[in-house]
C-alpha cells in the first residue's frame, strides 16, 4: 500500500519543503491583507510588488530544489 504522504529524508529535503511552505503562507489570505496597502513602491502598488516577490520566491525555491535533486541524481549513479 502507497503512502499518502511522502516526508523529506534528508536536511535539504526538509529545508525545501520548509522554504516552500514559507512561499505558499506568503501567498494566502492573512499575509495578502496585511501587505494590501495603498502604499506604491517603484510606482507600483505594494501589493503588487508582494505578488512579484511570491512568484520569484517559489522559481528560486524550485530552481534549487531541482539543483539539488539534480546533484543527488548525480551521486546514486
């Protein structure tokens, strides 16, 4: 029988979904109405300039999760 979950067994693999975690709060409701100002930054409203912070966040999450996975790939060969 499969598990429904399937938990990290390294460091890294902890950091990852911890980082990734981080990035999906930062991205939900409570966080959203606290940054949703009308305060502009580099012209932009803040909130708008959250969401642009959101989105790179969770590319550089996954980009180092791939790295990593990429490197570990790389030493079971």
């Amino acid at each position: 029988m499969s598990r429904l979950v399937v938990l990290p067994t390294s460091r890294a693999g902890w950091a990852l979904l911890i980082a990734f975690v981080a990035v999906v709060a930062a991205g939900i409701w409570p966080v959203i109405g606290w940054v949703n100002r009308a305060v502009l930054v580099l012209g932009l409203p803040l909130l708008v300039v959250w969401s642009y912070v959101v989105i790179f966040a969770c590319f550089a999450v996954m980009l180092i999760a791939n790295r990593v996975l990429e490197r570990k790939e790389d030493h079971h060969d």
